[in-house]
C-alpha cells in the first residue's frame, strides 16, 4: 500500500473543513503548495493524525506497513468532530483493520467489522405522461415508482448488487385486492440482481443486469437498448474501454427471451467522447420482422460527442439494422446545456435533440421520443431541493412509416425523491 492513499484518506476525512476553514500550516518540506493534497496532508498533520519524520519530510510515495496505516486510522476514531459521512469511512477502515488495531489495544467490536457492508440507496419517482397520435385519442398515464436499491461487500473485490422497484399505476383506482378488472394496477419486481468484480485493470459482472447502450452517456438517452439482460459482462480500460457482453434479452413482445451478444469500443475524457458498437440479438419472433426470414438481428452502432466547456456539450449517434427491407436506420443529435445535481438545490440543465427511432432501436429510451417516429424532443431538469429533481421532456415529431394520420405529440414530467 501506497502512502499515497493516505493523503486520499485524508482528502475524505476533511472534505468538510476544507470548505469552512483555512488550510494549517505546512509542516513537510516535501509537499508543496501546488501540490493536489497539501490541504489534506496539512489539516491531517495538525489534526495529530498523520506524522512525518525527523527532517521534517512527509515521504509520501514511500510504502507503508498494514500497522502504520492502523496508527493512522486509530488516530483518526479518536476525532470526535466528523460528520456522518466521514464517521461511516472510518468506520470502514476499522473493519479493514481490526487486528491490527486490536493489537494496537484499539477494540473493534464485531458489529463495527460488519458496519457500513450493505449500503442502500432509493428513489420515490412519479411519473405523468401525455401521448397522442394524429386522429386517436390522447392516452394519459401516471405512475408512482418505489425503488430500493442495496449493494453489499462480499470482499476487498466483489460486490452483490439488486434493484427492488414496486410500482403503482394511479391511473386505476382499483380494487381491495389491488387489482382493476383483470389488470393489476400495482406490481413489485426484481429488477435486477448481479454480482461485480472490480479488479486494477477490469470488471466482472453476471446476473441481471442493466443493459444500456453507450450512447446513453448523453441526453435524451440510448438509441439501441434501454432495458435489462441476463448474463455475463466484462470491461477493459479506463479512459478506452472495451466491453463485452452476452446472455438473454426479454421483451413484452417477444414470447420467449431472445439470446442476445454485444461489443462496445468506447473512448471518453473529459473532451471527447467516442465509440462503436455491435449488438446481435436472436429469437424466433424475428423471423416476420427480417428481410430473410431469419432468426438474428445485427445492428452497430457509432456514438461521438464533444464537451466546449463546462456548460456546453453537443453529441450524437447513429445506428443501423441491415436484416430489416426498411426503416432500417436510427440516429440522434443533441445539444445539452448545463445539468441539473440531485445534491445541488437550484442547478438545472435543458436539452434539445433531434430523434429519429427507426429499426436499429430495438429498446431505446422513450420518454419523450417513441419507438418509429422522428422529431423534436425538449427537455429540462431542475433540483428544487437537495435530492429532489424535476424534470420534463416535450416531443413532437410524425411517425417514420408515413400515414395520413403521421403526427405525434408527447409530453412527460417526473418528480424524484432521492435517499
């Protein structure tokens, strides 16, 4: 271990005054001002919880001992001014090493080895939306949405992760038994359930999982898939990633899960971002929709997108079917400004796109855009309190296989309560 790791201790441990007091007094020679965490390393120095040496040097890419980073840590459980975040970190470093603290005569109690190893995270999300086709009635829905998300540490490595939704659709009153004629209005599912493994130079995953196109990186969503998958996925990289991925796909339209294969390339930094992929599903329902009556579907994609500043970011992807006779292409293009951040009250981000949904959108994301139309999609986010994010979307556009009746409209809002 890295003495390095020491100063992003530290880094965590005094986020909060940092932002509230002046930095103490430098007391290492050798971490100069312009250094990335001399307000750590100093804070932590006056603090009593880290020490340099005699020569009054910090040595911070030396290697350290387990037992040295434990004096560290029992220094910092005897600080009785942390916030809550801070406390759960070092509570976690306590679990980590707590025989080298015991011996250190420091006691950590098998609740506290346990503490802060399942983490849940939620939302409570309504949601309305307004669609009307050209010559058809308009079709309103509302939903409310409870989602309880944990993750628990299986080891310094892995992690087991679910997301838990239930779900009510208000526009039913129903009955006491919770359903409406023989429809139910509120249902509770297993999302998703997987295990990860994260490792220097890649991730593991297998189970059910999320299954999002690389596109989706950017505003109003991904152009391909939207949805989850069953199966296996491993990633390479860092700033360029591969990622592959194989398994079952399920549809409400398909009858039986179709097996489903994929390859991303991506590049991102904070500039640039851009990729391509493909994605080769198979199932027995396809055989009516391609061109030769085959089981399988090809599709690739590309993606790119490039961030001017800190407010201004425009994107775009494009993607194609070639087993379809037509309506075989779908793109988008996009230009966001701003953003909104559930933790910062009164930031607020909007978004234009041009949308066009044809049949290399196999599940795209649909709140405003619908699978086969084309348009203009609008859309806007706003944190009205911390952890409470608005957000509505407008499109309009026609339906991309042309009709007398091709025009469409749809409007959706959401509310959403993080915790």
């Amino acid at each position: 271990m890295k003495k390095t790791l020491v100063s992003a201790l530290a880094t965590a441990l005094v986020v909060g005054a940092a932002s509230t007091t002046f930095a103490a007094a430098n007391p290492f020679s050798d971490v100069p001002r312009d250094h990335w965490a001399y307000d750590a390393v100093t804070q932590l120095a006056a603090d009593g919880v880290v020490e340099g040496y005699g020569d009054g040097t910090f040595r911070g890419d030396r290697n350290i001992t387990r037992y040295e980073m434990a004096q560290m840590v029992a220094k910092a459980m005897a600080k009785g001014d942390m916030s809550a975040s801070d406390r759960a970190l070092v509570d976690r470093l306590a679990a980590e090493f707590a025989d080298e603290l015991n011996n250190l005569g420091v006691r950590v109690s098998n609740l506290e080895r346990n503490a802060d190893m399942v983490k849940w995270n939620g939302t409570l999300e309504y949601t309305y939306t307004s669609k009307r086709y050209e010559g058809a009635d308009r079709v309103n829905d509302d939903n409310l949405l409870f989602r309880l998300e944990p993750s628990a540490e299986v080891n310094s490595h892995w992690h087991v992760n679910a997301r838990l939704d239930a779900t009510v659709d208000m526009s039913k009153d129903g009955d006491d038994d919770g359903t409406h004629g023989d429809k139910q209005d509120s249902k509770v599912t297993l999302q998703r359930a997987w295990a990860q493994g994260d490792y220097d130079n890649f991730t593991v995953k297998f189970g059910k999982m999320e299954l999002l196109t690389a596109e989706a990186y950017a505003k109003p969503g991904a152009l391909v898939f939207d949805r989850e998958f069953s199966g296996g996925e491993v990633s390479f990289g860092k700033d360029f990633q591969v990622k592959l991925q194989a398994g079952r796909a399920s549809s409400d339209e398909l009858a039986h899960a179709a097996n489903y294969q994929g390859i991303e390339l991506q590049y991102n930094n904070e500039k640039l971002m851009a990729g391509a992929g493909y994605y080769r599903a198979s199932a027995e329902e396809f055989k009516t929709a391609t061109k030769d009556h085959d089981e399988d579907m090809n599709i690739w994609a590309l993606n790119g997108g490039y961030r001017f500043d800190k407010n201004n970011f425009i994107s775009g992807a494009y993607a194609q079917n070639n087993d379809l006779e037509n309506y075989k292409k779908s793109g988008q293009v996009t230009y966001e400004y701003k953003g909104a951040d559930a933790m910062d009250k009164g930031s607020w981000g909007a978004y234009l796109s041009y949308r066009h949904l044809g049949g290399a959108s196999a599940a795209a994301t649909t709140d405003g855009a619908l699978e086969g139309t084309k348009g203009l999609e609008f859309g806007t986010e706003y944190t009205m309190f911390k952890n409470v994010v608005l957000s509505a979307k407008y499109f309009k556009g026609k339906t991309i296989e042309k009709s007398e009746n091709d025009k469409v409209q749809k409007l959706f809002g959401r509310v959403n309560f993080y915790f």
